[in-house]
C-alpha cells in the first residue's frame, strides 16, 4: 500500500502538484480563472454561478489546478524571483526543525497547505561543530599515501567505531516496525503517526499534520538508527530540542557510505529536481545498486 491513509477522494488527487507540492502562484492564477469563469457564467445564471465557483475551488484543492497545463506555465513563464519567493525549496529532509512542536501539539488538520504556518523552528545549529566536539566526525587522514597516513586533511570523517556502531543501529532496525520507530523518536503515540510513501519519498504526519520528508526509506531509517548512535556519543542529547536532534540526524546521514537498504556503495552527483514551482540543481547521494536517494541539497 502507497499509503497508509486513504479516502474516497484522494483518487482525485495529484500530489504532484497538491499538499506540500503545491505551487502557490498556479493557485492564485487557477483561483483568478474561476473566479472570471463563475462571473461569466453569472450573467446568463446567477444561480449557477456559485456552483461553478466551488466545483473549481474543490478541481483547485484536489488537482492544483483548474487549466490543465498551468503548473509547466507557471515554471515557464513566471519571473525565477517570483518563484523563489513562493518556492518550498527542496530543504533538507528528515523531521523539520520544530518537529517537536508540531508533534506534541496535537492538532488535526486536513490542509497540507496549512504546514508551512507552523511554529517557529529553533534556531539552526551546525552539526559539523557538534560531531567534532563529541569526536563523532574526526579530520580525515590520507590513506593513498603511507607516507603520510597520519596527516589529517581538510575533510572530517566518521571514526570506525562510530560506523560500526550505526550500521549495527541500522541493521538492528531495518525489519522493525516503522511507525514505531518514527513515534519513539518524535516522543508521541504511534497511533497519531501517519507514514505517506508515494514515490519512493516517505512523509511522516502526526494528527495529519506534517513533521517530516525523506527522500526514501533508507533515508528514514539512517536516521532513526543514527538517531541512537548519537543519544549514545552526545551527553546532553536527550535535554536537546527535538529539532536540533532532527537536524544533527540528518546531518549524520551526509557521512553514508554503503546503503542502509541493499548495502552498496553510494555516490554523490549533482541532479536538475523539480519543486513546487520551479527546477533546482542538488547534490545528491544515491545507492549505486539500488538507485535509492539517501540525500538531496541544494547546490
């Protein structure tokens, strides 16, 4: 099953261009359309017009559009300033930042459009400078030459130990139950946890409400496993905002060497990806074997 919540209409919907995809200036223009439609067709049935109006506000919901074709348009022809105003650019994945907030907050919403107006997010931490405080990353050595096998580089690494330890976590949590796992590490009721998997992406909703994307499942459970590696090298992980602790999981997830799905080698590239609104260049870290996406960022 795609998803794990299903309803008569979502067989009209196109996620595509709906939910956290929706491209706000094709709505603006769809919405004006409709409203010239329904003004149109006023003048010859004023009572027809607002069954007009709602039947395109319900295409408008449901689609993301009323004309077909609007979203390549928008991309097409609207300013790249204007766009990137809108945009839900393609931010890092895994739970968002105030995961914690929206999680224990409880409220049900049906209007994935409504995520973006949730609470603050905490301020934005560098995870590079926390591995390297708890010695969880360490400046690489250069292993071509012997000679120099001592001499630390410019890159940091993940110590052995360390990568053991979160390809056990990794390998401890690959067949378990996912909605579970998600809960524990959001700190709410696995019964309020929603897991979406269309595409190969993951979403995760708790009382419908968005708290986080993944770019697969591999992806979702490096973090859940790196999750546990850090709680166990970070003393003071636990008494850390839920969304310091989301971004040092998937900051973690950039150090991934071998797939958490198939085990093969991974290799970073640059892809063009499409937003809501508009193509984007990212780095990208993918299985090699598996062709699964473990990361995506802008360039």
């Amino acid at each position: 099953m795609a998803s794990e919540r299903s309803g008569p209409l979502e067989r009209f919907r196109r996620p595509e261009y709906t939910g956290t995809n929706r491209c706000l200036p094709c709505t603006a223009v769809n919405i004006a359309l409709a409203v010239a439609l329904s003004a149109a067709v006023a003048v010859a049935s004023l009572p027809a017009a607002p069954i007009v109006f709602a039947l395109s506000l319900a295409a408008i919901y449901f689609r993301g559009y009323l004309v077909p074709g609007t979203p390549t348009l928008t991309k097409r022809y609207f300013p790249d300033w204007l766009l990137a105003a809108f945009d839900k650019d393609p931010s890092p994945a895994g739970p968002s930042t105030n995961a914690g907030t929206q999680a224990a907050a409880g409220r049900t919403r049906d209007h994935d459009e409504d995520d973006a107006a949730a609470a603050p997010s905490p301020t934005s931490i560098d995870p590079e400078r926390v591995f390297l405080e708890h010695r969880i990353v360490v400046p690489c050595t250069d292993g071509e030459d012997r000679t120099n096998a001592d001499q630390p580089t410019d890159d940091v690494c993940l110590p052995d130990p360390v990568r053991g330890a979160w390809q056990t976590e990794i390998d401890a949590r690959r067949d378990g139950d996912r909605r579970r796992q998600v809960a524990r590490f959001l700190e709410t009721d696995p019964a309020a946890v929603t897991i979406d998997r269309r595409d190969d992406r993951v979403t995760v909703r708790v009382d419908e409400r968005l708290v986080g994307r993944w770019e697969s499942e591999p992806a979702l459970l490096a973090d859940l496993a790196g999750a546990q590696v850090l709680a166990d090298q970070i003393p003071d992980w636990n008494r850390r905002p839920l969304g310091h602790r989301s971004q040092l999981a998937n900051g973690l997830r950039a150090f991934l060497e071998t797939c958490p799905r198939c085990g093969g080698p991974v290799s970073l590239g640059t892809e063009t990806v499409d937003s809501c609104c508009r193509s984007q260049q990212v780095y990208a870290l993918t299985c090699d074997d598996c062709a699964a996406r473990l990361l995506e960022a802008p360039r």
